[in-house]
C-alpha cells in the first residue's frame, strides 16, 4: 500500500509540475497573432474588427443603403442553459426567400427566438459576450440568398458561471459602410458541474504554485519509494 501511494504521488507530481511548466510557458511566450489573411476565422470575445482588407467604415447616416433596406424574418438559437467550459452552438438564421419564419434553419435543439430585420443584399453577422469563447464556424459577412436560409453558426464556450449575456449585431453592407440594423440580446444561465469546478480552481491557481506542488508531490513519492526499497 505505501509502494502504491509512493507511485501515485510520483506520477500526481510529475503531470501537475508538466502542467504547471506548460501553463508557465504559454502565459510568458504567448503565440504570435495570426496575420489577419491567413486566420481562418478568428476567435472573438467583443464586437468584431473589421481589418483594414474589408475597407469598410460604420455609416451613421446611410440613405443609399436604407433606400435598398427590406424586412424578412429572422431566427436565432441559443441554449436556456450551459455548462462552465462546456462548448454550444449558436446559431442565427435569415430567411429572404420570401417565407414566413427562418426558424426551418434551425435544429430546435435550443430555444428558438423569431423576429424580424431590415436587411440589405449583403449582411454581416457579429456574436459577442464577455464571459464566452466565441469562435465563428461560418462566414461572418454573407449575401442574402433567394434560395435558402443564410445561416451563422458560432462554436461558444462559457467562461464564467451565473447569468450571462450574449449580442448578436447586425449590420447592412453597402458600398464600403456598414449599417447597424438589429441587435439581439439573450440571457443564458451558465452551471458549473463538478469537471468545470476543477477546472476552474486549476486555472485559479497560479502555474508556478501548480509547478512548485507538483516537483513537491514528485520528491515526497520518490523519497518515499526509497524508503520502501532501502527498508527491504
């Protein structure tokens, strides 16, 4: 029994002082950004930039897209509650093929809101939260089709627990502005399992004490392993 204690004290050390080490690095060597035309879709936490390559500028008084503006129904779906460090889906659809609802581009897995937007021929789409990871699984700037649904997804992972909100902006692009059209706003309840408790204490915790612990747990196995074999 004490050999077995040593072993897993050995082990235990050697994974938290790896862990501690990697975490250590990744905070103090952060990795290069990407440059803006080799990303594939960036990873957002706020309202999104729009780079320089878009040329594009937010218009605050637009008559040359309003005049081409037209209302079709809208639909979003967001869960009514997530899991701390658990991803979902988010996904947003615009229907202006002339039906009555864009929620058929949904899954209905979720809870579905309907309404209602002015739009232009072409439409970017924005997901932002404070306390989410949010990554777009889609592009964020579309052309409104007269065949079928145009449809956002976002691939979001919750970083606080509690009640928490999610925006999702609409803006109407025509040559080089963009219009705000529509903003959603949805409250999700973000839970905590037992997993995401521990994970949320391990990131709490400093790297260097995780290291520190970890060469710890290392040396008291090891003495105790020799203590084991010296006995015999």
């Amino acid at each position: 029994m004490f050999r077995l204690i040593s072993v897993l004290l050995i082990l235990l050390g050697l994974g938290a002082a790896t862990f501690g080490f990697v975490q250590y690095q990744a905070s103090t060597y952060p990795q290069p950004d990407v440059p803006p035309k080799v990303a594939a879709q960036p990873a957002v936490r706020a309202a999104p930039s729009l780079d320089d390559d878009d040329m594009i500028s937010i218009a605050s008084v637009a008559p040359d897209i309003v005049s081409t503006l037209r209302t079709v129904p809208i639909a979003y779906e967001t869960p009514t509650k997530a899991k701390f460090g658990m991803s979902f889906d988010v996904t947003l659809a615009v229907d202006s093929t002339g039906d009555a609802s864009a929620s058929d581009a949904l899954s209905g897995q979720g809870t579905i809101v309907e309404s209602s937007a002015q739009v232009s021929s072409q439409v970017l789409a924005a997901l932002s939260g404070d306390s989410f990871n949010i990554v777009a699984a889609t592009p964020m700037t579309q052309t409104m089709s007269p065949l079928t649904e145009n449809v956002w997804r976002w691939r979001v992972t919750p970083t606080q627990t509690g009640q928490q909100f999610l925006t999702i902006d609409l803006y109407a692009l025509q040559n080089g502005s963009a219009l705000p059209l529509h903003t959603f706003r949805d409250e999700i309840e973000v839970e905590v399992s037992r997993v995401g408790q521990v994970i949320a204490t391990i990131q709490s915790v400093s790297p260097i004490a995780i290291f520190i612990g970890g060469i710890g747990s290392f040396l008291a196995g090891l003495l105790g392993a020799l203590r084991f074999f010296r006995g015999r």
